[in-house]
C-alpha cells in the first residue's frame, strides 16, 4: 500500500510540477518522465528523512511539526536541485530564483499531497470496505 501511494503522489507531484513550472525547451513528456523519476527516488528519500528528523524532535504541536517539516522540504528541495544541477549542464545556468522555484516547488507539492492522499486514501478504503 505504502509503494501505491508514492507512486500516486509521485505521479500527480509531477504532472502538477510539470504544468506549473517553465520547461527549459524540453519537450512536455520528457520532462514530466523526468520529474517523475526524480520526484519519485529522491523525493522518497527527502520523505523518509524528514519524517524521521520530525518525529524524533520534540516537535509536539502539530503546529510545530508542519511548519518544520515545511521548512526541511524547502531545504531539501533546494539540496537536491543544486546537486542535479552539477550533473545536468542545462540546469546550471539558472539564476537563483529559478533555482528555489524549481527546487522548492516540487518538495512543498510533494509533501501536501503526501499530507493529503495519507488522509483521503484510509477513508477512501473504509468506504469501499463497507460496500
């Protein structure tokens, strides 16, 4: 169940992100399948990492864990589109704006819908259970 629902947050993380944001003259496609694998692996992994960093913390209020966990995404984004950037030479050049807005972007689209599909996906299930 957990793998489904990182594929489906991946998924419409991607195509959302793909929409929004400007393509750097690659075609739709190939950057949605791009975007989708890297939202997918490392945005797993930035999941997994802020995940543990929240609920190890003494981050009590949900108040507190949100905005937290809001502030690591938008790090973490960040890290991982200036390490993306020193491999992909296309990326390099971009001003620092760009730079948040595509590194920030994506990591807040991928965690509220986390928030979202782990609050609509159990109630969803109920549903169909009782049918």
């Amino acid at each position: 169940m957990k793998f489904i629902e990182q594929v489906i947050i991946s998924f419409i993380s991607a195509l959302l992100f793909t929409i929004i944001a400007p393509q750097l003259g690659i075609s739709f496609l190939m950057f949605f399948w791009v975007s989708f694998l890297i939202i997918f692996t490392l945005g797993q992994l930035l999941n997994y990492f802020v995940k543990y960093i929240v609920d190890n913390d003494r981050f009590k209020t949900t108040v507190y864990r949100y905005l937290a966990s809001v502030m690591l995404y938008a790090y973490g984004g960040v890290l991982i589109l200036a390490s993306l950037s020193l491999v992909i030479e296309r990326l390099a050049p971009l001003e620092l704006f760009n730079l948040l807005t595509l590194g920030v972007l994506p990591a807040w689209l991928y965690f509220h819908l986390d928030l979202l599909v782990k609050r609509l996906l159990p109630k969803l299930m109920e549903r169909n259970d009782t049918n």
